[in-house]
C-alpha cells in the first residue's frame, strides 16, 4: 500500500476551543478546514505534561515532511559512500517505508 500525503511544508499552529485549547496541523497558515492533523489538548485535564506533549506532538508532526526528505537524501547520498554505512541506511529504509505506508 503506497499513500499518498498532503505536501509539506506543514506547520503546528495552536487555536483556541471551548475545551481550552488544541494544535493544528495545516499546510496553509490560518485554515480553519481540511486539516492535515489536530491534537486536542483540555486545559481540564490533570495530567500537567498533557500541554507540553501535545505542542511537542505537533511540531513533529507538522516537521514530518522535512523530515521525510531529508531522510531521503541523506540515504541517496549515504550509498553512495562504499557500504560504511548499511546498517543506518537499512533504518532509514524502514523509516521511509512506514512514513510512505509501504512497511
């Protein structure tokens, strides 16, 4: 299964709810539609790293197409140094793979 994602670049942006608060992922500053993701995060709740992780969430989420690139020429560049590398490149694989929804 190859999916295909909403192209980067993506970026966290925290909004007021009536719950308190929550970070949405978009591909265009100020959309209130059509999200690439959301993280719901309830200033009611007891946990106090809630708010924290879920901003933390969000910018990695929304980094996630950077991120998939730069993987991607990372290993491009990384075989073609002579086999020093394999075991990260075989990581790098597998992390592409499951970001593209192939693994």
């Amino acid at each position: 299964m190859n999916s295909k994602h909403t192209p980067g670049p993506w970026m966290a942006e925290e909004v007021k709810t009536s719950i308190g608060r929550a970070f949405r992922i978009n591909d265009k500053p100020g959309q209130d539609f059509d999200n690439v993701a959301t993280i719901y995060d309830s200033h009611t709740w007891d946990n106090k790293k809630g708010p924290v992780q879920h901003e933390a969430n969000a910018r990695l989420i929304a980094s996630a197409p950077e991120l998939l690139v730069a993987l991607e020429e990372l290993l491009a560049a990384a075989e073609e140094d002579g086999g020093e590398l394999n075991d990260p490149i075989e990581k790098a694989k597998a992390a592409i793979s499951k970001a593209k929804g192939v693994a």
